[in-house]
C-alpha cells in the first residue's frame, strides 16, 4: 500500500467514523428573508417570462449511483432471516413494484424472488431500474426523464446524465441512441474508500473496494455544462407521468423568476444607485440588508458575470 493510499484511507475513515463537520449558520431562511413567495400574478409573469425566452435549456441529471443500496435490506435478511417492518411491507406490497411481472421465480418462494431481484437488478444504475408502473408497460427513471424533457420542454432542451462508464452502452441502448442526450463520467479518483462496522476496509478480489461518491463529486461535470440555462435535478427525482404536470409548471416559473432577476440585476448595474438596489433587494432578497449600502455597480457586474442560482422550497409541514 503506498503512502497516497494510506492517507487516504485514514482521512475517509475519519470522515466516517469520527465526523465533526460543524456549519456556523447566520440565521434560517424564511419567507422575506431569503425565500422568496410568488403571487398569482408573479407566477403568471415568471410562466410568460419562460414562454417568450429563446434560451438554450439543459437537465442536469446525475445518473452514476448504483443501486445495491437500495437492495440492501434484502441482503440482510438472505443473511439472517430476521422479519423486519421492513421486509414484512415489501412481502405485502411486491405486487405493486414494476419490476414484480418481469420476475420468473416461483411467487411463493420468498427467498428465489429475492435473490433474483438481487442477481436482475443490485448491480445496475438506479436509473436503469424499472420505476414506474402503467396499464401495459413499465419505465426505468431514465425513461421518464427523457420522455419528460421531450414532451414538455420540446426537442430544443437537451439532457447531460453523468453515468458510470461500464454502463455507458447499455444506457444508450436503452434510450435509443437518443440525440438529445449527453454523457459524462464521474472522475474515479473521487471514489470513496468502502468500510465495514468495525472501521476495516472492504476489499473484493484482493483489492480495496471503492464507489462512486456523492454528487459534489460531479461539480466538475458540471463546470463543463455549455449552456445559458442548467436545470439539476437527481435520476430518481422524477414523476410518475399521471402527476408529472405540477413539476413542469414549476420548473418553468423558476426559469421565468431567473430569467425576470437577470434582466433587473443588469437595468440596476447599468443605471446604478442604492435605492434602485435597495428596491430590487425587497423584491428578489438575494443580498443581507447590512451590505447594500456598501454594493457598488462594479461587484453587481460581477455578480452578473457569474452564474444565478434558484431552487424551489419545500413547504415544510
């Protein structure tokens, strides 16, 4: 093992085991505050705003974690048997999963139906995984981000998944070679170390077993998008098609609010005063109240040089 590998394995473990992220946050954000609440009439505009815009559109989708994490209940219980809620609720409730009509074993064998979910499906991408039911088909979250992009967004928005390079044919295959699409890969050298419950590296084969890491893995994937708008969303974060049609409206109005801000950002650079700032603040709250005075046209030019970002809030109940 050399001195690099070492390291490395001593500062992930340390990560892991021995946390201490602390985070010092200035206040929570709220409605006024940093959040900011449209009204009836402010979404119909942010709605025109995105339907007059000629904007190049593109989704961001990291699409390169696997799925055995989500299989890994099963495993457990092939290991020791033990009837958890948890198995009990995916017993009672199999019938529902999409993948349920394409399983061959026998449906009163418990154990075969599990190990062939395990052996179709642990090792595949999440998005390869069958997602959604319909009346006569099945769809894999790649599916129905593709279908989703095509149907409301039209064939001028593209759509850029980062996916693990061994599947990268597969993928294709399964979208049908689809011209929309772009790939990239998830760097290896971001990998994560894997470990057991008593802090020991895993290994397989004789070597260190790593996976692929979070999704701040992917911010150089995403540095290298080349387009004016950028859409992220996660692979399993997509709608079944019957209630797909809130998130498109959303998706647009947070375009038409980006698009609204960038157009008063620069009017404000270009006829700059603190008023006209202080005004633009109470509208869209992007600055804290205790730095406006100190603002001056030259740092809005660079905030205009650099890229704006808006998310949608959760309402938290």
């Amino acid at each position: 093992m050399s001195i690099e590998t070492k390291k490395a394995i001593i500062s992930e473990k340390n990560q892991v085991f021995k946390p201490d992220f602390k985070m010092l946050l200035a206040e929570s954000c709220t409605v006024e505050n940093g959040i900011l609440r449209l009204s009836n009439q402010d979404e119909q505009k942010a709605l025109k705003s995105f339907e007059n815009s000629n904007k190049e559109i593109s989704f961001f989708i990291p699409a390169s974690g696997s799925g055995s994490r989500m299989f890994g209940f099963l495993y457990k219980w092939l290991e020791n048997g033990q009837e958890t809620d948890q198995i009990k609720r995916f017993f009672d409730e199999i019938e529902n999963f999409p993948f349920y009509s394409a399983l061959k074993s026998d449906k009163n064998n418990r154990e075969a139906i599990v190990k062939e979910i395990i052996e179709k499906y642990a090792h595949l991408p999440k998005g390869l995984i069958p997602f959604h039911q319909y009346d006569t088909e099945s769809r894999t979250a790649f599916q129905e981000h593709v279908l989703q992009v095509n149907t409301f967004f039209g064939e001028n928005a593209s759509i850029h998944f980062t996916i693990q390079k061994e599947f990268e044919n597969k993928i294709k295959e399964h979208l049908s070679h689809n011209q929309q699409l772009s790939f990239s890969y998830q760097n290896e050298d971001t990998n994560a170390f894997c470990f057991d419950e008593n802090g020991e590296v895993v290994k397989e084969n004789g070597h260190f077993l790593r996976r692929p890491a979070g999704h701040g893995a992917l911010l150089e994937n995403l540095n290298a998008m080349d387009a004016e708008i950028v859409l992220i969303k996660n692979i399993d974060n997509v709608q079944h098609f019957s209630t797909a049609k809130q998130s498109e409206n959303e998706w647009k109005k947070l375009v038409g609010v980006l698009l609204d801000f960038k157009v008063k950002l620069k009017e404000v650079a270009q006829d700059f005063s603190t008023d006209k700032l202080m005004a633009l603040n109470q509208k869209y709250p992007f600055l804290f109240p205790d730095t406006l005075e100190n603002i001056t046209s030259d740092d809005l030019e660079e905030m205009i040089a650099r890229p704006t970002r808006v998310c949608g809030m959760v309402k938290n109940e």
